[in-house]
C-alpha cells in the first residue's frame, strides 16, 4: 500500500501518469498490453477510480509500476506530448518512481535461467529469464560492456537473443566475458 503513504503531490503526480498512459497517446493498444499485462479497457477502469486506489490490488499495483517505468524509459516517441498530459518533468516523476519503489516489498526471485551469450556486431548479449517467489515471471536484456552486464540501450531484443546461436566458452573466455552461474541473490534488474 505505497499509495497511502504517499504526499498527496506525489499521489497527484502518480494519478496523471496513469491518465496519461490510459487516455493519452503515450502507447497503442498493442504496447499497453504487452508492457502493461492490461489492456486499455482495464487501465480506464483503474483511472476511473482514482483516487480511491489501491496499489495492494495487482492490477492497481501493475498500473503504477510499469506507469511509472515505461512512460520514462520506453521509446514512445511522444515527448512533445508530455505536458500536455502530465504538469511535471520526467525528473520529478523519476523522483516519485523511486519514492514509489522505494516503498515496495522486496522481490524475492525463485530460478534464474541464461540463454546466451550470443554476439552481435561485437558486443555480446545475454537473456535473463526470472521466476519470482508467489508468482510471476519475466525476461530480461543484458549486454557485456565495461566489464559488467549491463541494461542495453541498443542492440537485438529478447527474441533475437534467445534464436541466435550462444557464443562458445572458449570465445568468451577468451572475450572476457563474465560466464559464471547467476547468483542466488541476482536482481535482475539492478544493471539498469
């Protein structure tokens, strides 16, 4: 229940990015769904009720998580939008996102699966796919730079990855390329 514990500023800023997402052009139905894991119909029905939300209720907690991540980090192409939808910067939502976060229970991840690495134009990128403890599960990005896996901001996507032909251990051996088993205690999304 982050919401409640929430200023009212932060609460107003959190109920424009979901208006923004649900109403505005930030995304096509096709992206809500797949981003969001909801669709239009039911983000409309979450921004019907504000600001009587509660982020305890999945889909109310999704909304806001991905809300809060995909209006800033996912290439909408729609910034000359923005303020037309939402009154403060991407700085400030960035702020309430990790004020938001901040207040979320810890995940506790269940498996991790590798597929990879595989090389693209010199660079080597790796899928991770994660189980998380009550359920749920997710796939994500990574490539080899600067001697650490990190999130990329270019290069093939999951798919790609995941069809492509894994790099050797002796061509990653010899690359540098970090090949040890994901540790128990792996976020994966700590190279963002």
């Amino acid at each position: 229940m982050a919401l409640a514990k929430m200023s009212d500023a932060d609460r107003r800023i959190i109920f424009e990015c979901l208006t923004a997402v649900a109403r505005g052009p930030f995304f096509s139905d096709g992206e809500l769904s797949i981003l969001f894991g909801l669709d239009r119909r039911e983000l409309l029905s979450i921004v019907a009720r504000i600001p009587r939300l509660l982020d305890s209720e999945t889909d109310v907690g999704r909304a806001v998580g991905h809300t809060l991540l995909d209006l800033l980090s996912y290439p909408h192409g729609k910034g000359n939008e923005w303020s037309n939808w939402i009154s403060v910067t991407p700085g400030e939502v960035e702020q309430v996102a990790a004020r938001w976060r901040a207040l979320q229970a810890p995940i506790v991840y269940e498996s991790f699966e590798v597929i990879g690495p595989a090389r693209f134009a010199d660079r080597y990128y790796r899928v991770v796919g994660y189980q998380v403890r009550g359920g749920g599960s997710g796939w994500g990005c990574a490539v080899w730079s600067s001697g650490r896996w990190l999130s990329p901001h270019d290069g093939p996507g999951c798919h790609a990855i995941m069809a492509a032909i894994p790099a050797s251990l002796d061509e990653l051996l010899l690359a540098g390329v970090d090949c040890s088993p994901i540790p128990n205690d792996y976020d994966p999304f700590s190279a963002w």
